[in-house]
C-alpha cells in the first residue's frame, strides 16, 4: 500500500467519522490546532487505523504524531515492516 492510498483512506475516516471538513485535510494539516482533535479522538483514531492496517498499534507510537502526514508515516512503516 501506498502513502497515498493511506492518506485518501485516513481522509476518509477523517471526514466519515469525525466530521471534519475534507478541504482542511491536509497532510501539513495539524491534528490537535487545525483539525481540533483531542486525546479523545486520537484513541478512536488509532482503533480505526488498526481495523484498516490489521497490525497492533501502540497508542505510545502515536505520542509524536502531530500531522495528517505524521500519521501516514506512522502507519506505513507500520505495514511495511
């Protein structure tokens, strides 16, 4: 899979799930400033990221993660290990 293909499906969730405006997504875009998510929301993120990637992802993996793009990353090299 491709870090593309991981971004327009986390854009998906982005948009489906969490209702945010799909022209703020970004992979520039800042999960906690720009896209108002909260600790709250990255927990549900990280759950919908382990139904799509079907690999264990450790919420302490995600404690750097501070952009769209960050999180694409984080979940390819996830998939590509």
């Amino acid at each position: 899979m491709t870090k593309i293909e991981i971004f327009e499906h986390l854009k998906d969730i982005l948009v489906n799930e969490f209702e945010l405006p799909e022209e703020q997504i970004s992979l520039g875009a800042n999960l906690y400033e720009e896209l108002d998510m909260d600790s709250i929301d990255a927990v549900d993120l990280v759950v919908k990221l382990r139904e799509f990637s079907g690999k264990k992802i450790e919420a302490e993996a995600f404690k750097q993660v501070r952009t769209v793009g960050d999180v694409v990353d984080a979940v390819y090299q996830l998939m590509t290990e």
